[in-house]
C-alpha cells in the first residue's frame, strides 16, 4: 500500500464527495483520511442486548428492538406535521415518529421487512414511541462491521442539521477500514509493547473503533494515549537535548567579584534552601558550553528577583550584559526600583527603558549599550525594538513570560551572534503535568519555600450582606497605619460595565471613608500612563490609604505597608487571578489579610475556588485545582488558548499515563539520541511522518 495512503484528502474516501468533504473539513477540522482515522468516539452505547416491546420500561434509556412496520401515516399538528409508523414485534406495538425528512424517509420505509431500531424511547397516552430511530434492516445488519459497543462520534448541529449523522461518521468509518485493509504500521517499539503489555497498534485502532468488549476497549485507550503523550514528550525533550547540543551559548567560567561581594556583604537577607539550589542549577548551565533556557517558577513573594539579580552578576562578571524584559510598565519600574536599591553598593550601570522613555534619554541608553557602558537594561516590550542594540547581550530574564509570545522571545535571540543564556520567571505556579507538557522543552527550577518571617495571610470570604462589618475592620487596620486595596474584576468584553462597578465602588468607598480623614487612589486601565504613575506613586508614599484598582496591580506591585486586599466580586475571578491579587498583600512584617466579596448567588464552580482560597495559601496545590475546574486550554490564558490539542488522551484524567510516557521518552532518548537502534525504528520513522506533517506546536500553542 501507497505509505501516504493516510493523507489522502477525505473528499476520496468512498461515501464522502465534495459537499461532505466540505462539511467534515469546517466542522470537524477532518481533511485528510488519518484525520478521520483520528476522529475518536467520546462515548459507547452497549448494542448486545435486544429487547421485546412488552418489556420496555419508562425510562429515557437507549433500546435496539427488532421488529416490522405495519402502517405509515402523516399527522398534522399545530406546526407542520409528523411521520408516524406503527412498528410490531410478536409481543406489542408502538409508534415510531419523524418531525422532519418526512419525504426522504417515507420514499425509503419498507412495510412488514425486519427492521433493527435503536433509539430512546417516549411513554405517552398508553404507547410507548421512539422519535427519529435509529434504523437498519436486519439482513444488512447481521451482514455490517459491526462492534457490540456502538461508538458515537463529535459532532455538531450543522452536521446533524445537513445528514452527517453519526450513523453516517460510522460508516465512512467502516469504509476507511476496508480500504486501510488493515495496513497500519506499528508506531512504538517492540520492547515497549512487551514492557507497558500494549495492544499492536493494529488491534488498538480496531478496538477504538469498533470495540469487541469493553476489556478490549480500555486497552485500545490506554495504548493510543500513552502513544499521543509519549510522541509529544518525545518532541519536547529531543528539542531540548537538540538545543543544547546545537546552541551554543557564551560560556561564563568564573564566577567573580561582583557575585561574591553582593553574596558577601550586600545580601539583604539570608537565602533559602530552595533559593541556594536554584542558583546553583542555572550556575551549572551558564558554566556549560550550551544555551541556558529555564523556566524559574516560584510562589509570589518566594523571592526570584534576588535569585535573577545574582545571575545577572555572574554574567556580568563575565564582561556580558543583562536585560530583564517584564510585561507592564508599573513592573518594570518596580524592577528597576528594587535593583537599583539592592544593587547601590556595587557601582552597576542599571538603566531603563520603557514606551514613555523620553526620545533624548532613549538616544543616551542606545549609545551607551552599543558601546559596552550599561551592565542592566530594564524594560518593556520597548527591548525588543530594532533600535535596540547591545554589545553583547549575555544573559536575558523574561518575567511573566505568558504575556510574552514565541516571536516576541526570539527577537531578543537575535540582539547578538550567539544567542543570550534565557531564564524565564513567572510567579504563576503551573501544575507538573501541565509544565511538563507545555514547557516540557524548558529545564525546570521550582523556588518551593517562603523566606522566614513571612507570616501566611489571612483568607475569608464574606457576602455583601456583611459589607458594613469590612468596613469596620479596614478603618482599624488603617487606624494602625496600614494601607489597603480594593480591586474590583477586570473583564475585556465590557469594559464599560467594569468602568461602571469601580466607579460605582469608588462612590460607595468614598462615602464611607471622608475626607480629610482618608485619602483614596484610584486606578484604572484607561487612564494616562502618567496619570498611573501619580496615583501609584501616592500609594507608595503612603499620601493616600486605599487604592481602588481594576486588575492593573495584579502583577508585580510590591508596597510592604499595604495589609489588606479587599477582592469584590470574587467569583469572577479564576483561581490564578485570585492567588495573584492576594499575593500583593503579606510583603511586610505584619499580619495581613484577603477578603473575598461575594454576592449569594454562586456557582458550583466559584464555591470551589473561593473555599480552595480560604483554605491553602500553597500556588501548586492552588493550580492543580484550577486545572481540574478550567481544564488545561484555559489555564494558559487566551494567547495560549489552544494549550494541548490532544487527540484522546486528557492532561488532568492521565497524569500517570504521561508521566510514565515522559520517563520512557527520556530512558530511549539518552541511550539513544538519534533513534538509530534497530528496535527504534518504528519509532524514528513515526516520529518523522509526525513532524513531517504536525508539528509539536499545533499541539501546544
């Protein structure tokens, strides 16, 4: 057989045609026959058990009887009118009714032949009727493919409303096999098999089909997920291991003078554990003779800035510079702020460069990093301007790295002849599973304790019932000289509904909290850059008590005096957001506390949350629970919406299946890189027919 027979365009599959076709490619996004082979049912119906009309029972139960119609009549009711056959077998009678394709189906009804009907049956009036059955006559039924568990397929109402039925899908289905004549080559190796005890491919693919029994079933979905998941994190960490061999990075063999005098004498507090270890992990990638690209996760607050700065030392003490590229422009201040503070005693040439650089002062930083003068650049996506040029850009740290996209990270790879040493940060805890499949091609570091002297804050959840009594409590935290924030949620489709509850909310607030007595900020997304900066600063200075802010501090802002966060509308917030917005708050030495304001009415889902919220403070167990509520598409927000676009296996459902396909991908790939041992083959050549015609990023985003 032809080895692209699978990638034969559906329209030449016998049964298709160019409408179908169409119809299949648009809605189900199948173009090709190994598309179709990949269309798996998300359910079974059991068809081994027939039953007699006298046994039916008032259910709302799928049934196959056999029996044969007697009588076909048309009914006319209030809209239009209905089909209606009396169908027999020797022990009753019931009705079996059509509300549309009345002509199509009466042209094709045949009167007293055996039928097989399968549907959900109706009890009215003393009759039991069946709506739109499905239906098949005996003698082709006996003759069919047919599997004892009836798969049912994806669908949508186009495809229903236009006869793509699933009984449709089925049968292409049984064509595509009788044309396949079974050919389906073997994609993992014979110690595998043997290992894990998997079906053959063959029997893996019939039995997903068209199931035998439901042992056959199970095996046929365990084979064919560990297969999906053990080829993406095949592609992961070849990439990985790829990369490392073939780019090089700038080798920083020393660590010097400016590491250790920091380290020494200007360290503000002692490291952590977790700290220690994650700097000697990226210490060992910059000593090496490859590109460092690592992902660095900590909790908010787990102290990655220092864990940054001391990297970006040991570049410097390698004659490089350092950029760190961070998502808002409130963050890169702070950023710059923070090093400049931690970094006076070191005589460091630290600038910053944002969208509201002034155009003289741009002109200045662009000079003096061309020729070698500025040791930090701090700044926006502005960093990645063609203006900008370094010297010798070494070292890169991207924060929140998912408001970055691909192609805005690989601009700062081209700053140089050889591209920098990467650390990405990011204060949102990513659950293993998730991080293994999608950063699966970054080395991990995980910052998992909190440095001593930080004293947990504080959860509740309140209704707006007991506003009165918040109130009470933020005039006495603010009577000790704390400051508070109250956020209210941010929603992109209605902007003007978000403007109009923080403004409702600054009215409210105001009237409680008077003048001259309290002074408020407020802080909004549409307001002037400037504008931020002035109420943002006044909060730092302590001018004024409360700030009033949509989402616009989720990220980053860092003021030790603030001990309250006030969430409104907390249900409207997804569990990241949520942990995010709390961890702005508990950044100095007094016990601070988050309330979560919520009306009465909530949903199964938002009570989960806010209890998960009132009960840890830990961002992993926090993820994990908001990848089962949210599923994996939406946890990466919606520029990485289409995170894994999984065929049959589930990154929640399968985690020990993916985590056992990880381990087998890394075991072959160190004993053997390049996939050239006689019993890899079959997987060298799945594995180039699967890059050949899908990429590993049309399964992550």
């Amino acid at each position: 057989m032809n080895p692209n027979f699978f990638q034969t365009p559906i329209d030449y599959l016998k049964g298709v045609g160019p409408n179908r076709a169409d119809l299949l490619k648009k809605e189900l996004g199948i173009h090709t026959f190994q598309d179709l082979l990949n269309l798996f049912p998300n359910r079974y119906l059991d068809r081994t058990q027939f039953y007699k009309i006298n046994q039916l029972q008032r259910s709302s139960a799928d049934v196959q009887i056999i029996g044969k119609i007697s009588h076909i009549k048309t009914v006319d009711q209030k809209r239009g009118k209905r089909l209606v056959a009396t169908f027999k077998d020797e022990n009753g009678t019931m009705e079996l009714i059509w509300f549309r394709g009345h002509k199509w189906i009466k042209e094709n009804l045949k009167l007293n032949v055996a039928y097989v009907i399968f549907g959900k049956t109706n009890w009215y009036n003393g009759t039991f009727s069946m709506p739109h059955p499905e239906m098949e006559l005996l003698t082709e039924y006996e003759k069919s493919l047919r599997p004892v568990m009836q798969p049912v397929y994806p669908s949508t109402e186009k495809l229903t409303a236009r006869g793509i039925t699933n009984r449709v899908v089925n049968s292409l289905m049984q064509q595509l096999f009788l044309e396949a004549q079974n050919s389906f080559s073997e994609t993992l190796s014979k110690p595998l098999l043997k290992d894990l005890k998997l079906l053959p491919k063959n029997e893996a693919l019939l039995n997903i089909h068209f199931p035998q029994n439901q042992d056959l079933l199970a095996r046929a979905q365990y084979r064919l997920k560990f297969e999906e998941l053990f080829y993406i994190q095949l592609q992961l960490i070849r990439k990985n291991l790829l990369h490392k061999a073939k780019i090089k990075g700038y080798p920083f063999p020393k660590v010097g003078e400016y590491f250790n005098t920091f380290f020494k004498e200007h360290l503000p507090f002692n490291l952590t554990n977790a700290q220690k270890r994650v700097i000697k992990e990226i210490r060992h990638d910059l000593g090496s003779n490859a590109q460092m690209n690592r992902l660095l996760q900590g909790d908010v607050g787990s102290g990655k800035t220092i864990v940054a700065l001391m990297s970006m030392l040991i570049a410097i003490d390698n004659g490089f510079q350092t950029c760190l590229m961070a998502p808002t422009e409130i963050l890169s201040v702070q950023h710059y702020n923070g090093l400049l503070e931690l970094c006076k005693e070191l005589k460091l040439n630290i600038y910053l460069l944002t969208g509201s650089t002034k155009t003289s002062d741009r002109k200045i930083i662009h000079e003096k990093l061309e020729n070698g003068e500025i040791d930090i650049l701090i700044g926006t996506h502005a960093l990645l301007e063609d203006k900008v040029k370094f010297k010798n850009l070494g070292f890169a740290i991207i924060d929140e790295q998912h408001r970055f996209g691909v192609a805005q990270r690989s601009k700062l790879w081209h700053k140089n002849k050889f591209p920098p040493h990467v650390l990405v940060m990011t204060a949102t805890p990513i659950p293993r599973t998730l991080a293994m499949s999608v950063y699966g091609d970054l080395d991990i570091s995980i910052i998992d304790e909190l440095p001593p002297g930080r004293k947990e804050v504080k959860t509740v959840h309140r209704f707006d019932a007991n506003r009165l009594r918040v109130f009470k409590f933020l005039k006495d935290e603010i009577s000790k000289g704390r400051q508070v924030y109250v956020v209210y949620p941010l929603i992109q489709e209605s902007e003007a509904l978000d403007y109009k509850d923080l403004m409702d909310g600054y009215e409210s607030i105001s009237r409680e909290f008077q003048k001259p007595e309290y002074q408020i900020s407020i802080l909004h997304g549409k307001m002037k850059p400037q504008d931020k900066e002035f109420e943002m600063n006044r909060f730092i200075k302590g001018e004024t008590q409360i700030m009033v802010a949509t989402t616009v501090i989720e990220v980053g802002v860092n003021i030790p005096n603030a001990s309250v966060m006030v969430i409104e509308s907390a249900e409207r917030f997804g569990l990241s957001q949520l942990h995010q917005l709390r961890g702005r708050v508990g950044r100095g030495a007094d016990q601070s506390y988050c309330i979560l304001m919520t009306s009465h009415k909530l949903s199964e889902n938002a009570r989960t949350r806010l209890e998960t919220m009132v009960k840890t403070s830990d961002g992993f167990e926090i993820a994990e629970v908001d990848l089962r509520l949210r599923g994996p598409g939406d946890l990466m927000g919606t520029q990485q919406s289409g995170v894994l676009n999984l065929k049959i296996a589930d990154i929640i459902k399968d985690q020990e299946i993916l985590k056992l396909a990880r381990s087998y991908a890394l075991e072959i790939l160190r004993s053997d890189p390049s996939l050239s041992n006689p019993e890899n083959l079959p997987i060298k050549s799945a594995y180039i027919q699967l890059t050949k015609y899908k990429n590993i990023w049309n399964y992550i985003s």
